[in-house]
C-alpha cells in the first residue's frame, strides 16, 4: 500500500491546523481531496483516543466552560428544504473546558445545547479531573442540572450572566451582523464556596474566537463550514490535541498540556503522524511465491 511521505502529512494537517479548505489543500500540496479527507478522518481518530487516554486525573484549580455554535451542511432552519442533507445536519455547539491557569482543555462535547449534552459534557470533566476545582459559566440553565448531576457538592460552582441591551442601530441588518451590547454582568453562587472575585469566563471565551480563527470550520459568512458531521468531530479532536500538546501558548511559554503537568515533552506535528501509524493495522504477511507452471496442451 503506498503512503504518502512523512513531510506532505505533515504539511497538509499544519495546513488544516491554520484553518486552510481541504480543496485548498489538495491543491497546494497537490494530492487528491480524498487523500486530505482519509488523512483528516485517521488524525482525528487518533488524536481523539489520545485525548481521552491521556488527559486524566488532572490537577487543576479554575475551569472555565462555555458553548460555541457552528452548523453542519447547513442551518436548523434549511435542513427541512436542503437537497439530500445528511445525517447530523443543523446546527451543531461544541461545549468546551478549560482550565483557567494551564490553557489546557480538559475536556469537549458535541451535539447541541440541550440539558442531556450538558450532562454527558459535565460526566466527562467530572472524570477528568482530579481535585475538587473552582467551576464558572455562563447563565445558561442546562449547567445547573448538569453539574449537580456530575459533581453533587463536590465543586465550588459559580455562573456569570451577561446582560444585554439593544443591538446597535436597532435596524434588522444590523441585529445580522452586529451583537447586541454587553451591559453588564452577574456573578451568581449556585453550589459550595466559590472565590466570587474569581467567577469569570474570559479564557473560554477566548478560547471560542481562537476556535473561530483556527477552524475555517467555525467562520461565519463562508463556505467554509463543515459538510459532515463527522468531518467536523475529526477536525477538532486534531484542534484540541495540536492546541494541548504540540502549540506553544504565547504568555506560558510551552504548551498547555506541560503547563499542566500532563506532559513533560514539547510534541510537534510529526509526533501526531506517529499517533496514526501506531494505530494503523499491521501489514498481512505474504504466503511463498509458487511460480506457476506453464500449461501444457494436450
């Protein structure tokens, strides 16, 4: 079976990693579009399993979490009248965790923003972690039944609600395109003793316009977004595994992941090529060759 060489594998997921279209990709590297896509599906696979085999019993202080919305072939509303939309089509939110002093992400959930994904994403922190930590997000009701669910009392829980006016110009181009103005926020205690002067949600969010800029995925107003759901699922679990263990963050000087004390080694693109061919099946081995005799006519 040919394999494409190290340094073009290397170079496509850089090129997805900075938020490049696949076509864009096929074309600059030039190799076909169903070679970035095999490529994709397998690095997300990989870094998927490394993710959720290796960041455990972390020993944080702060999490953040918060919810980002992006779509799948197309919106909610054109689901119904788009031509052979495929399964998982709509809107789509990642929920994410980060913990406030590392960077690190700790842990994702995609789906969307009902209470049952709140909870499955609250069960995965929960596993995650290996302290009793100080907990923040934002108002959203969906947390509160999730983190009871996950944590009991065992978490110093606290929200922050932001409250906004008018959009601005109170015009319906600009209710599109502009966000309503942030007037004000709340810090609201909801479970144990939490630091109220610590309640903030600004490294999350943070975290979302970073998502925003990385992933062509998550860019309003393009083409750009995800065709299939599982497409997008791959990309960021190979987001997340680039962001935690290979991208060095400005302020901290290494990656998150050391940061955090979840690794001691500075990892870069080629260590997650590696991930892949580890789990790539091993190659069958081939019976003796018996030369075949000539046919005698009779």
């Amino acid at each position: 079976m040919n394999k494409l060489p190290m340094h073009k594998r290397v170079m496509i997921l850089n090129m997805l990693i900075e938020g490049m279209s696949m076509r864009s990709i096929s074309r600059t590297v030039g190799v076909s579009i169903n070679t970035v896509s095999k490529l994709l599906v397998e690095a997300g696979e990989a870094c998927a399993a490394y993710h959720n085999e290796t960041v455990r019993n972390v020993n944080a202080r702060r999490v953040q979490c918060d919810e980002i919305w992006s779509f799948v072939y197309a919106k909610d509303k054109n689901v119904k009248t788009a031509k052979a939309a495929p399964d998982g089509a709509g809107d789509v939110w990642t929920w994410t965790a980060i913990e406030a002093d590392s960077k690190m992400i700790l842990a994702y959930e995609v789906g969307d923003r009902s209470a049952q994904t709140a909870i499955e994403f609250m069960d995965d922190l929960r596993a995650r972690l290996a302290n009793r930590v100080q907990l923040t997000t934002d108002g959203h009701r969906a947390y509160l039944e999730a983190v009871e669910s996950a944590f009991g009392g065992n978490v110093d829980f606290a929200q922050l609600v932001e409250l906004y006016g008018e959009t601005p110009g109170n015009k319906r181009h600009e209710k599109k395109y502009s966000p309503a103005e942030c007037t004000g926020t709340k810090k609201r205690r909801v479970e144990g003793n939490p630091d109220m002067k610590e309640v903030s949600t600004s490294y999350v969010e943070r975290q979302n316009l970073t998502m925003r800029m990385g992933m062509r995925r998550f860019t309003r107003l393009t083409n750009g977004f995800s065709k299939k759901l599982e497409n997008h699922l791959h990309m960021l679990s190979l987001y997340f595994v680039h962001y935690n263990f290979v991208r060095i963050h400005k302020s901290l000087k290494v990656t998150p992941a050391m940061a955090a004390g979840v690794s001691d080694t500075l990892h870069d693109m080629e260590w997650i090529v590696s991930l892949i061919d580890a789990r790539a099946p091993a190659p069958k081995k081939r019976g003796p060759y018996k030369k075949r005799q000539p046919e005698i006519s009779k």
